[in-house]
C-alpha cells in the first residue's frame, strides 16, 4: 500500500495542506480499493462515512429525477476528492458515482478527516473552498439548464471536457463518453445529442473517432457555446 506522505496525487488536493504526521496517520487507517468500469463507488442514499481519494481513473457523479432521467452533475479524475459533504452532514449521499474506467481510489475514514479538519486551519479552509466551487459549478449548470439551449450546453460542455481532461498538443478529449453520456450531461435525448454532434462534425468543429472526439476549431465551437 502507497504511503500518503509520499503519493503525488495529494498535491492536487486539500490533502496537501496535511502534515508529515497527519499523513502518517491517515496512511493507517485508509483503504485501497479497485473499482472496474461501470461499478459503483457509492450510490444515492448510501452513508459514505469518509471521503474518496481519486488515485486513477474517471467517475461519473449523477443525480437520478423523480421520473427516472439521470442527470451528470460532474466528473471527477485523478487527485480529486470526493465525498466532502459527508464530513459536514450525517445524511445519507444525494448522488451516485460510476467508474468511467478502471479506478483506484483511496478511501479515508470520517473520523480521521475529521480530526484533521478540527486541528488544521488551512486543510479547513482547503475543503472548504473546493466545497464552494462545487457548489458554484452546481449554480451553473441550474441557470445554463434554464437558459441555455441544448445546442449551446453541448458546444459548452464539449469545450469543458477539453479544456480539463485534454492532453498537451492533443485535440482529443481523453476521456471516453458514451453518447448516452453526453445527453445525461447536457440534459437532453441521446437521439437530440447524437444529431448535433454529427451536425458538429459535418461543420467541421469537432472530428469524431468512435467514441473519442476531437475538437478541431475552438473558435467557432466558442461562437456556438455562446450563441452566436
């Protein structure tokens, strides 16, 4: 089992705000688990009680409706946490968390998080403020849902998906969406989804590889994402 004091992932994340010794601590007490494609990291209405360390891989966090659409809310990747708002709150977990891909995540238990947050200012104060982001991103996609058209949200996303999971000099997204995805991201039928990104790619804004995409001219894909 990888030690926290010496895993590079911790760097992108609160946990950098950690000492020597609270590491040391947290490597006592945390779980390595393997999660393959398509299993649940945790489900809707499942206790957590304690928080994901994403150590590879890609999950999906998405959020069921009443009449049975499933909405993605994000996606989290290699040195994100996940799981925060249990640390906060003893209620249940409103989301659920598929693996894109074969994951490896370490799991820290609530109470030594807990310990950590009560002693350390500044990984307090770390969480705290990855916790307003996403609640930020959370208002955001509320009002592009709202206003937005479905056109727009998926230039929008498409645009998102490279700018954060998109390699050095490469045009592709390096992350694998099934089409279903991408229509649970912008909220739309996969039917409604696939037309427009094949309506993408006969304007020559996106080339599409399978299930990769590549996007081949940012500007005007910005134009659409914006309205114009």
């Amino acid at each position: 089992m990888s030690k926290c004091e010496q895993c590079i992932v911790r760097q992108f994340n609160s946990l950098k705000h950690l000492s020597k010794e609270e590491l040391i601590n947290m490597s006592a007490c945390k779980t390595v688990r393997k999660i393959k494609k398509g299993e649940l990291l945790f489900k809707e209405g499942e206790h957590i009680n304690g928080v994901f360390c994403i150590k590879d891989g890609v999950c999906k966090v998405s959020k069921m409706s009443a009449n049975g659409r499933n909405q993605i809310i994000s996606l989290v990747k290699r040195g994100n946490l996940l799981g925060e708002r249990s640390l906060i709150s003893d209620e249940v977990a409103n989301l659920n968390a598929v693996a894109l891909q074969d994951m490896e995540v370490c799991f820290i238990p609530k109470e030594e998080i807990i310990s950590d947050l009560e002693k350390n200012s500044n990984f307090s104060m770390s969480v705290l403020k990855t916790m307003a982001g996403n609640l930020r991103d959370t208002d955001n996609l509320v009002v592009d849902m709202a206003q937005k058209t479905v056109k727009q949200r998926l230039a929008e996303t498409l645009l998102n998906l490279h700018a954060k999971f998109s390699l050095p000099n490469d045009e592709f997204i390096n992350v694998n969406l099934s089409r279903e995805d991408f229509a649970d991201i912008i909220g739309a039928a996969t039917e409604s989804t696939i037309r427009l990104l094949s309506g993408f790619k006969k304007k020559g804004l996106i080339a599409i590889n399978g299930k990769r995409i590549a996007i081949t001219n940012k500007t005007e894909l910005e134009k659409v994402a914006k309205g114009f």
